[in-house]
C-alpha cells in the first residue's frame, strides 16, 4: 500500500505536522488552505515572541488541558515539548527557556521557522495549495471555492485542521461546524478561551483607566491562584493573568449566571498587618490618602477599591483590609470569539476513536483547534496541534493500512 492520495484541509500547525508524516510514510499529500498564504495564525503568534512550547515538568504539563487532558495524553506523549524543541532544532530554529519557563525561538520569531518547514515539505514531495476554501461535500468528494472556479477533488483519506474560531480574518472563522454537523457529526459549540472578559465599570472609572496595568496581583477563581499583571480596558479586564482564568470565569458564567475574578491588591502584606496599619490613618483623612498611607495602593489600584467597595466598608478599616486583599471584579461574559486567543468547544473528543478518526464519518479524520479541547497560553495549545496533527496523520496510515 504506497502512494495513497491524502487530502488535508488547513494549513496550520496541526495540518502541516499532519503533511510531514504522511509525506514521510509514502503517501502523496495536498494541503489546502483558504487564505494566500499558511500559518497566518502561527505567524501573527509569533510577532511578539512564539511560544512554540513549555518547560514545566511533563508529568504537570500534560495536566493542562482540562477535561481532555487524559484523551490527549497518548498523543502528547508521542510528541512531548523536548521533542517540539528537538524538530525546530531540525528546522535550524535553536529555541531557549524564558523566566516564565516558556520556550521561544533563539530569534523570537515565528517566519524562519515556517520557512523552513514548508520548504522541507516541498522537498518531501507535498502540494501546497493555498486561496482554497472547502465548501463542502459533493457528489463523493471535496468541494473547493479556487482562484480557476469551483472544483472537486477525491482522497483516500482527509484530515480537517480547520482550527476553532478566533481570529478569524486569518482563515479560522468555524464555518466547518456547520458543513461537518450536516453530515452527523456531533460538533460542541464553539467558545472563546484564553479571552478577556466584559466589566460594567462607570464611565468616570474606564475613562479615567482605561489601559492602566494592574501589576503584582495575586488572583483567584476555579482555576486556582496565579500572581502576576493584567490591564484594565474600556470594556472590562484583559491580559494573561485573566486568560488563566477564562475558562473557570467561562464556565461559571454558563452555569450560575455570575463569577467573579478575585483579587488580592497587595499580595505582601497580611489581613492583619493592612488591618492595622489602616487603623493608624485620620478617620477624616480622604479614601486616597488612607489607602495611600496605609494599603500602599495609589493608582488603578485605589481606583479599583473605591470602583467596588461599598462605602460602609471603605469606612471601616477591618473590612476594607478584607476588600484590599480579596476583592471581587465581576465579570458580565466573555470578549467575543474574533478576539479571543483561542476557542474551546468542536469536535467531541467522544466522536473521534483512537486514531482520530471522524466515528460518524470513517475516512475522516480531525487534528488541533477543531477538537473539543483548551489549555493557557505559554506554548500548550501550539504543541497540542503539534501532537494531535502527527497523531493524526499516523491513524491516517494505519486505518490506510488495514483498509487496504
């Protein structure tokens, strides 16, 4: 069985990792891709610093993709962060552990890096077909919308890595959903993750602040405590700090109408010592100079306090020492979708058996975004595709195999 003719829709890690293998496993692959160019997404990633993966522990980093960590490890394991880091090597793309313990490229930079992997596919004999977009299935093929017209084409097997639906001016505008629905496949609805969140501020408050970094903070929801920084915007609050907790914050929206991000405004100092060095101030100093004076909070910070507290509690110095060092921003619902770094929901990880293969729909195969999974940002989600797309493409060659 050689030469088998491979159809993957998406040009993005995921599909492209898929092409590698099976290009290497004999068989003749064309990826296609809607926009003009592949990897818009992976590219514009990598503007600010790609994080092409994570160098925490495994045993931790293979927790962190919630709910489908367990479904997702044999693929993981396939393809852990040192072997990311040992494929860029190959690519002549050198990486290094930041602070964070996130893993970069030595040259910050997502474009060498594709360069030199879609040049090595072509060398390995893959078709790259870019301003080809999949408008469905007909007449027992794949229907495109190309620069020449409408065309169908067949495969022996065709993998789908779509992505979800953020940032959809570069090509993952979740249109799939529908088209894969049609054919019974069971698809989650699509949802923001990694996202800020809407905050019903005054008017006098965002326009006083907003874009003011909140820095130093410690805070809480589901998801645990993160210490770090995050900014307040006109609509409500942005930054990574948040986006660790966007799918607690999500999730408890969905179910309870309500969540709140909690905050601690003064992570160094205890309930007691803010307590009683707020005692100390002139009961008719202002709110500005009490928390000035003894919270040490001036600022966006100082702002939050009175934004929030009500004013029985800013008077008295126990609670307000409470308040400084948990105070609750609630959150109305998520950014849109368009703004979000990543989308949660797709495909069940149910309707997908061992080889990724489409239950409904065999000889269908699906990888990354498109599969109903999230994890933060800090080069989860890039080494999840990474894995899934090659996990994908090696069920591909196997059910070809047994298929005959």
């Amino acid at each position: 069985m050689t030469g088998k003719q491979i159809a993957i829709i998406g040009g993005g890690p995921a599909g492209l990792m898929a092409a590698e293998v099976l290009s290497l496993s004999g068989h003749a692959v064309t990826v296609y891709d809607a926009m003009p160019t592949f990897g818009r997404k992976f590219l514009l990633a990598g503007k600010s610093g790609l994080n092409i993966t994570h160098s925490e522990d495994y045993q931790r980093f293979a927790t962190r993709f919630g709910d489908a960590s367990g479904r997702l490890r044999p693929a993981l394991d396939a393809f852990t962060p040192e072997d990311v880091r040992t494929w860029a090597t190959g690519l002549g793309t050198e990486t290094f552990v930041g602070t964070s313990g996130r893993v970069f490229p030595n040259v910050m930079k997502a474009s060498p890096l594709l360069r030199a992997w879609l040049g090595r596919l072509e060398a390995q004999g893959v078709t790259l077909l870019t301003r080809h977009r999949w408008r469905g299935f007909a007449d027992g093929g794949l229907a495109f919308e190309t620069p020449g017209g409408p065309t169908t084409i067949r495969s022996d097997a065709t993998l789908f890595a779509l992505g979800g639906a953020s940032w959809p001016r570069l090509g993952s505008d979740g249109a799939w959903t529908t088209l894969l629905r049609d054919r019974g496949v069971r698809v989650n609805d699509l949802q923001p993750a990694n996202c800020g969140f809407d905050v019903d501020w005054s008017d006098v408050f965002k326009t006083r602040f907003a874009g003011a970094p909140l820095k130093s903070v410690t805070t809480t929801s589901d998801a645990g405590t993160f210490q770090g920084e995050f900014v307040v915007s006109r609509h409500g609050i942005e930054g990574s700090l948040v986006y660790a907790h966007a799918a607690a914050l999500r999730d408890r929206l969905i179910r309870q109408g309500e969540a709140s991000l909690i905050v601690d405004l003064s992570p160094g100092r205890s309930v007691a010592r803010l307590a009683k060095d707020l005692a100390r101030q002139d009961a008719k100093a202002s709110l500005s100079n009490r928390l000035r004076k003894g919270g040490g909070l001036e600022g966006v910070k100082a702002a939050l306090v009175r934004e929030l507290g009500a004013q029985s509690i800013l008077n008295d110095a126990a609670q307000l020492a409470h308040l400084i060092k948990a105070l609750p921003i609630p959150v109305v619902r998520p950014r849109p979708i368009a703004e979000a770094i990543s989308s949660a929901g797709g495909i069940g990880l149910h309707g997908v058996d061992d080889r990724f293969m489409l239950k409904a729909v065999p000889g269908l195969f699906a990888a990354g975004e498109m599969l109903d999974w999230e994890a933060p940002t800090g080069g989860y989600l890039l080494t999840a595709c990474f894995a899934t797309g090659r996990a994908a493409a090696q069920g591909i060659d196997g059910w070809l195999r047994t298929s005959g």
